[in-house]
C-alpha cells in the first residue's frame, strides 16, 4: 500500500514527461535523465505537460509500483510545482510539499490567513 512519510526522499522530475510511459519508460527516465535509481524509500514524481497529470514511482518490497492521479478539469485545477532551485538544478522537496502536490492542493498563503482570521472570530464569539 502506498504511504507518503517523512523518512522518504522526494525527486520531481525535470520538465514534462510524456504520460504513455509506463513502469519501465520512467524507469529509464529516473536512470537516464535524473541519474538515479529507483529503490526503497525514494519517490519520484513525473508530471504531464497539463499539469492535470501526475506518475508517482517508487519501490515496495518485491517490485515497483506506480501510481496515476488525473485532476479533474475544472474542479481543481492544476498540480502546483515547488519552486525551481537553479543552484541545485532541482525542485527541491519535503514530505509535505510532496502531500500537497498529491492531494491538488493549491497552498494560497492570503486564504490561509484569511481562514484562520474567521475561525479565530467564530471560537472567540
């Protein structure tokens, strides 16, 4: 069963990657392209050119494992990408940036305070 912690490591590929690729292609992209090897507890992240798509790859005990997750358009949007770090020629990311980008969640600082604001107000009445 696939579970996101903070023990994992976090690679967002480059780029678009081209969605037909199945478990061996982004295989060869986490070899060829990231210069890595998929292996426990590392995750990497590929997205399409949409932005509504996303291939998640990692090893489990036994084999590799795939996951697929397609937004729905309209209703949420786009996946949001961390910011691009050109030091490290990388997106740099943690656990948490990788559950955002998962669950389509688009992190508004303004909306968050301004949610706070009124559970504040609606706890103190």
């Amino acid at each position: 069963m696939f579970n996101q912690n903070n023990t994992m490591r976090y690679f967002l590929c480059l780029g678009r990657t081209d969605m037909r690729k199945g478990i061996s292609s982004l295989y060869g992209v986490v070899y060829e392209k990231m210069n890595s090897e998929v292996k426990n507890g590392v995750l990497f992240i590929f997205i399409g050119s949409s932005r509504r798509l996303m291939k998640l790859l990692h090893a489990e005990d036994g084999g590799m494992v795939m996951y697929v997750k397609r937004l729905e358009a309209g209703l949420a949007g786009l996946f949001k990408l961390p910011e691009y770090n050109p030091k490290s020629n990388s997106y740099p990311m943690e656990w948490r940036d990788s559950v955002m980008m998962v669950e389509g969640i688009q992190e508004n600082p303004q909306q968050r305070l301004r949610r706070l604001r009124a559970e504040r107000k609606e706890y103190h009445v």
